[in-house]
C-alpha cells in the first residue's frame, strides 16, 4: 500500500561561463540569491511571491523540465505521448520515485500518477485560489469545475495506473508542456497533504521535495536548500536577504562574494557577463476618479505628452511600445509580436481639448499636480511633459516630487491626479499586469470600462493567439482611452559572478533554476 505523504516563462535566459567563488554559504559549491521577502509558502500550487517561486523551482519537480538549451526533457516521467488532435497526453512515470524530507531524510512515501490528478483538483478548487488554474484552463471541464457546477472527479486529469496520468484537453493548447513546468503543476500527495492539517509548505515538517533539491533549514534568516554533492553541480542553494551589504551594488555584491548573481539598475561599465531585461514600463497615469474623467481630456494631454517625452539620459530607459513591456510570453507565444501594435492613433489634441473644456471649468483644474517618486530620474521629463501642457493648452500644473514610499501609498489610495509611475509586469503577467485598471484588481487610476473587464475576464478561458489577442484588445482599449500612456521602459540585467555555468533564468518568470547550474 502506497504511504502517502504540485512569467509562466516568458523568456529563458541560459548563461555559461566558468570561475569559483567560496565564502557564499556553506558547501563548497553553493549559490546565493537576495530574496526581497524569505519565502514563507512553499505549497506550489498556490505559491506567488517571487522568492516562494523561486524556491518551488528548485524544490520540486513535475513530469517535464527545460534545460540549458530551452529543450523539454523528462523529469519524473520516463515519455510522453501526444494524440494527432492533440487533445491528449499520455504521460508515463518513473518507476521507484519517492519525496525527500528536509535535511535530506529519505522517506517511503511513492510519487505516482494519483499525485498530480489531486494536484490538479487542487488548482480547480475555488477555496485554493490558485494563480495557475487560469494556465490550464484547456483541461476539460476546467471552468464548471471551478464554478462547482462539476464534481472534481470530471477534471480531465485521471490516472490510468500507478505510472500513467492522462490529460484530456477540450482544446489543443500548443504550450502544454511549457504550463507543466509551472510550480502549480508539480506533485501532492492527498493523504500528507491531510495530515498538515492546513500548514502544507508553511514549514519544513510539512513539506516534502520531489525536485532535486531539499529543505536543509528553514528559518527567520532565509531559506537553505540542498542536494547530494555530485561534482561542480551547485548543491547549495541560499535565499536570503541583503540585511548587511544594503548600501553595495550588484557588481559590488558579486566582486565581495556576497551573492552569485544580481539584478542591476545602473548603466555603470562592468567586466561581469550580464543579461539585459525589462520587466516596467514608466506611464503617465490619470486618475478617472478627477477632472480626468473627461476622455476627451486625457487623450488631448496623452497626445501632447507622448510628443514631448524625451527618453531619459543615461542609459536606464528606452521609449516604450507599449505598456506590456517586450519580451513577454502568453502560453509560451511572445505576446508582442501576437497582439500587435497597440500604438494609439495620432488625434488632433487641440480640438480634443476644446471639446473637453466645454463642461470643465478653470477651478477644475485648481488641484492638478503631475505626481513623481523623487530620485527616480524621471522628474526632468515630467517637467518637460509639464511644460508642453502649458505651452499647448495654457495650463499650468506643479510637479510634485515625493518620497517613494508615500508615492507608493498615494498611488495605492487614489490620491493623485496625474502620476508618471513604474508598472511593472509581476510574475511576469499580462493578464496581472492589465488587470490592475479593473476594480477587482485594484482600481489603479478608477477606470471603469465594462467591455474591458469583459474582455479581460474572457482572456482568463482563452489559449494560444486567441489568448494574446484578447489580452491586446485590453491593452489597445486601455492606451486608446488614454487612461495610462507608456512613456519609458526601464532597462534592468543581471550580472553574474565568474564561474556559473547553465544557469536558468527567466526574469519574468520568475525563474532562477540551479538544476543544471555548476561552479568551475
């Protein structure tokens, strides 16, 4: 009897390159990353935060994993079948494979095929709220499941056998594989998933790896993963965060072995090999909730903007082309070559103000400001955008520079008028990222468009190029109406120490997978 004890990629990035760094952690080849939180949920299929991403990557392991050349390889099945329709897959585990306990312990408790169907009725159960059940929305029966309108049992994930799981699909979603590659795809077994008693991948003791790394320690000072020395294979994995070296650079980091690898912001010269990325897009934001309610208004002061915004010196920003930044994927197809050009058309921006100050008044505009987070390097452009408004339409606004914490919490609240502001696409979404101008999503500028919630709900039941174009359909509607207008996307990379080789990192993922990763 089996004892029983689960950004989506948007780019992979593979680095190889050869040196030895030591006093990183403990074990002679370890690697360190700064974590903005220590990761503080490990259940995968509802893990979301970064670090607890991250960390899942690392710990466990589905049917099928990529590896240093983008290439979809076995992981804990020996093969895989594909029907001709492909709406079918056959999947066939290994035989003999068990969960690791922390410190490495052994245990008795079979990975079998039973594992992921529960896994997979865990995503569709609506008290999990998992992030990843919109990626398997192919599964047949996905959304009545969900909806509780069908028992789980009708899920089309079943288990043959011991060793076969079969996936049925109502519709062929080309980017299958790449979905199980997710954290949310990735084994639980339902009786030690019972026992936790609602603390499963809350701790150490409630959490069990089927990857090739294991929980070593789990504390207040990070999370410290490790697996079996086997040659220059990383076999330390140290998540931690940057309490002591807060003032260094990421070169600096590096150079001092305080980490391995590091997001860099600056444009500073460096010898180190680094990868370039954007994941924000800097926009003009209008509060719907102001005198900005007037569309007419907003796309008079959008136009004049965009003619006016000069990318900022530097080094750190490139005009953006649109508000999803490039290099993001939608069910593995790139989402900006598929969706499209979401470039508004030119407007006669005279004329629109006109028309927009027939029902507004000079006191309307009596409050107005052009809110900045200070230190940024954006308040020369604003002043510049600033400056055109006056010269155009006469009105003469401030630009108010705040401190970023406040900036956060104002722009949180509502409490703007106008904000030049940081969007970022976290976890590396489209969806996420447009759903923050619904109310559901957090009402970012007080936009409140019937079709684009629509829309963007129906995107959540969509795959493939129907998905993408559903998601640019919003973004074009968003940018059209003018509620935000990307200006600038902010270039970041990251730096690696010498000596890493086959890392696996996907900024938007977010991924950053050690399991083919050396140290020479």
């Amino acid at each position: 009897m089996k004892h029983s004890l689960i950004r989506f990629s948007a780019v992979v990035l593979t680095i190889a390159f050869v040196f030895a760094l030591t006093g990183c952690g403990s074990g002679s080849n370890s690697f360190t990353w700064f974590v903005d939180s220590i990761p503080a949920n490990l259940d995968p299929q509802v893990a979301s935060a970064s670090a607890d991403v991250i960390a899942c990557e690392n710990l466990y392991s589905g049917l099928v994993r990529k590896d240093p050349s983008g290439k979809y390889e076995p992981a804990l099945c020996e093969r895989w079948e594909k029907s001709s329709d492909g709406l079918t897959y056959t999947f066939y585990l290994k035989d003999g494979l068990t969960y690791t306990a922390a410190k490495g312990n052994a245990t008795d408790y079979a990975i079998t095929a039973e594992d992921f169907v529960f896994a997979f009725r865990r995503l569709f159960r609506a008290e999990t709220n998992s992030p990843y059940a919109v990626e398997f929305a192919a599964l047949e029966n996905s959304a009545a499941v969900l909806a509780g309108q069908m028992p789980e049992s009708a899920l089309g994930v079943t288990a043959s056998g011991p060793l076969t799981l079969v996936f049925h699909l109502s519709s062929a979603d080309d980017n299958f594989l790449e979905k199980l590659t997710l954290p949310g795809a990735m084994p639980c077994d339902e009786e030690f998933f019972n026992s936790t008693r609602g603390t499963y991948g809350l701790n150490a003791s409630s959490s069990l790896s089927s990857g090739s790394f294991y929980i070593y320690n789990w504390t207040a000072s990070g999370l410290f993963l490790r697996r079996a020395p086997s040659g220059s294979l990383i076999d330390s994995l140290r998540l931690v965060q940057n309490t002591n070296s807060a003032g260094q650079s990421a070169a600096e980091l590096i150079a001092n072995e305080k980490c391995s690898a590091a997001p860099d912001d600056t444009a500073a010269p460096t010898t180190l090999t680094s990868l370039s990325y954007s994941d924000t897009t800097w926009s003009l934001l209008f509060n719907c909730s102001s005198v900005f309610a007037s569309t007419e208004l907003r796309q008079a002061l959008a136009s004049a903007a965009r003619g006016a915004a000069e990318v900022p010196d530097g080094g750190l920003y490139a005009a953006a082309n649109g508000l999803v930044p490039d290099g993001l994927t939608v069910d593995g197809m790139n989402y900006r070559d598929t969706a499209g050009d979401v470039t508004p058309a030119a407007v006669d921006a005279r004329a629109l103000y006109l028309t927009a100050r027939q029902t507004l008044t000079t006191s309307d505009f009596n409050k107005v400001s052009l809110m900045v987070p200070a230190g940024s390097g954006v308040t020369s452009a604003a002043e510049e955008i600033n400056g055109v408004w006056q010269k155009e339409f006469s009105l003469f606004f401030s630009v108010e520079e705040v401190d970023e914490e406040t900036f956060a919490k104002r722009l949180a609240e509502g409490d703007y008028t106008i904000a030049l502001a940081p969007i970022s696409a976290e976890g590396g979404s489209v969806y996420n990222m447009l759903n923050q101008f619904t109310a559901a999503g957090g009402g970012l500028t007080g936009y409140a468009d019937s079709l684009y919630a629509t829309q963007l709900q129906a995107s959540t039941q969509a795959t493939g190029s129907s998905r993408c174009r559903l998601l640019g359909d919003c973004e074009r509607q968003l940018l059209n109406d003018d509620v935000a207008v990307p200006l600038f996307a902010q270039q970041k990379r990251l730096l690696i120490a010498p000596g890493i080789r086959n890392l696996i990192f996907d900024p938007f993922g977010p991924v950053l997978d050690l399991t083919y990763t050396t140290k020479e």
